[in-house]
C-alpha cells in the first residue's frame, strides 16, 4: 500500500515528511494499521494471549500492546493452517499415488473419470 505519488521520493516511496507529496499515502497507511490493530481487539484468536506472550517473553520481547501479541497470534494461526493444509494435500497425492500404483487401478480411476 504504498501511495503512488510520482516518484519525486525516490525509491522509498516519500516516506519523509513534504517529500514528493507522499504525506498523505502514509497517513492513510498509518490509518488503515490503526484500524486493522484495532479489529485484533474483537477477534479471539485459536492460540492464546498467555501463550503467546510466553515464548514471546522467552524470546526477549516485551510489549504491553495486546494488539501486537494478537497480530503475532493470528499470524502464527496461519502459519500452522498453511502447514496443516500442505501436509493434507501430501497425504492426498501419496494416497492416490499408492492407489494408481497398479494397471488395473489406473484403468478404474480413468474409466470413474470419464463417467462423471
């Protein structure tokens, strides 16, 4: 969401205040930020604040902003929906795979193919 101002700022897009008019981009960025930390507060993560700030803590980082440790949970969230989701995906085609392992069995397959 970076604004489009022209390109006066130079590759960093006009992030300096009165460079290349990229003022306003940036304080609608800042907005939209704002209002998407501020939705965090109204959604309950699967993995938990405590948890969360836990391994955080373990890690060194220290932040009273609930929002931020809910951003880390729903990020986190992903990242193990993504895993899950690849790791069904394999067991799918590793299934199919054992399945058509024989003639006979990729002549069934093709044949319930073609009927549908």
């Amino acid at each position: 969401m970076m604004s489009s101002g022209g390109g006066a700022g130079g590759p960093g897009g006009g992030m300096g205040p009165g460079v290349g008019g990229g003022g306003d981009g940036r304080h609608d960025d800042e907005a939209a930020l704002t209002e998407f930390l501020s939705t965090l507060m109204d959604y309950t993560p699967t993995i938990p604040d405590e948890l969360v700030e836990h391994y955080l803590g373990r890690s060194g980082f220290q932040c009273p902003d609930l929002r931020l440790t809910r951003l880390v949970a729903v990020a986190t969230q992903k990242f193990l929906s993504d895993i899950a989701s690849d790791s069904l995906q394999s067991d799918v085609l590793v299934l199919l795979y054992s399945l058509l392992k024989s003639q006979e069995s990729r002549e069934l397959f093709r044949r319930r193919c073609l009927k549908a």
